[in-house]
C-alpha cells in the first residue's frame, strides 16, 4: 500500500537472459575492481521466471563476485532451498499487511546457512502494535541473537520513494530508537568479501561504520 506505481505498477518488463549477459559483460569490461557486489530489486525480482538462471549466469561468468536481494520472501521453502547456493546476501522486508510471519521464519532458517541474512520490519504507525509485535515474534522464532540474523525495525515514508517520513508519535519514535538499538548488537556473520555501511567521520575526526537504517532512525 505504500509503494508508488514506480514500484509496483507493472510498466518494466524483465530483461531478457541475454540483456542481462551483455550488462554483465559490460561491467566486467569497465570495472578493476576487486570484486562486483550485483543487487537485484524489483518490484519483487524472485517472482522473475529466470531469476535462479541469471544468478547462475552472474556466479559462473564473474569471479569474486557477491549477489544481494531484496525480497519479500513469499516463495515456497522448496524453492528457496534450491535457490539459496546461488545467492550471498538476502534482505527480506516484511509488509504486515500480507506478509505471514511463520513463513518468514522458516525461509530465514532455511536460507540463514548459506546466505547472510536480515529482516528489514516496515513499520507502519497506523499498525505500530502489530509490527512490534511481529518484529519480536520473528526475532525470537529466528533465534537471532544465538544465530546473529538482525531483524531491523525501519520508518516508513507516506509514499515509497518521496520526501516525508509518516508521522510517528513520539512513543512510537522511542519504540523504534529502542528496538534498533537492541537490533544492531547482532553483529551478522560476514560470509563473504564486503558488507554494507558507511564511514562517517564525526566533528572529532572520530571514525565509525555506520549503516543507512541507523542514520535514518536517528
């Protein structure tokens, strides 16, 4: 409900297995990096009938490489139990409105062995108790502090992708700064060669890893 028509309004079609190859030819060519890091979005990119192919395609074509997704991990256990040998990074956003928390569970414990994993919890304000309440349950479910899975709490904007932040109560801010907090002491397994953040350097020229979600929320 708050993803705009850029999001969700079906005007891109999937590209082609062969597109895909010639985009990653073209970065290999341009690119003396190390290491590629590809991030496949949508819309939701699992539902992508040649999705599991072109992971294969990137894994197999370029070296040093780490896949990243943003899902909404609606598909079947099966499938990602297939699926999972080819990914490196998944980030699952649960939506309360239709979104079961149980399945999420089971895909996070499916998956957690072989890719690192988090869930990024939207919180919506008009729903704030039900979201709290999943975010613990699935926190809990997951076993995340034992198995070092975050599950991170995030704001919402009134549209996806504008300017304006929902209105959130002061409480409902507390709630937040207090769940994030308890969120970010899991510390993820790093399974591959890099991971998301940023250096910030503080007025001190104190330095520290910061990540995008806790900037936000703070």
């Amino acid at each position: 409900s708050y993803c705009g028509p850029s999001s969700n309004g079906g005007y891109f079609k999937w590209p082609s297995l062969d597109e895909c190859k010639i985009a990653i030819d073209r970065i290999k060519k341009q690119s003396n990096h190390k290491y590629r890091f590809y991030t496949l979005l949508g819309g939701e990119p699992t539902l992508w009938k040649d999705f599991r192919s072109i992971c294969e395609l990137i894994k197999n074509d370029d070296d040093n490489t780490v896949i990243n997704i943003l899902t909404n991990g609606y598909r079947p256990i099966s499938w990602w139990d297939k699926t999972k040998l080819v990914l490196d990074k998944v980030s699952i956003s649960f939506h309360h409105q239709y979104a079961n928390s149980n399945h999420i569970i089971n895909v996070v414990n499916c998956i957690n062995d072989s890719c690192q994993t988090t869930v990024q919890l939207l919180f919506d304000k008009d729903n704030f108790t039900k979201c709290e309440d999943n975010f613990w349950k699935i926190l809990e479910g997951i076993n995340g502090v034992e198995k070092r899975i975050p599950v991170i709490p995030k704001k919402l904007q009134t549209t996806f992708g504008g300017h304006e932040w929902m209105k959130y109560t002061d409480e409902q801010k507390e709630k937040l700064s207090s769940m994030f907090e308890f969120s970010k002491k899991i510390v993820p397994i790093k399974r591959n060669i890099c991971s998301l953040g940023m250096k910030v350097i503080y007025d001190d020229n104190t330095e520290e890893q910061i990540g995008n979600h806790e900037l936000i929320l703070n």
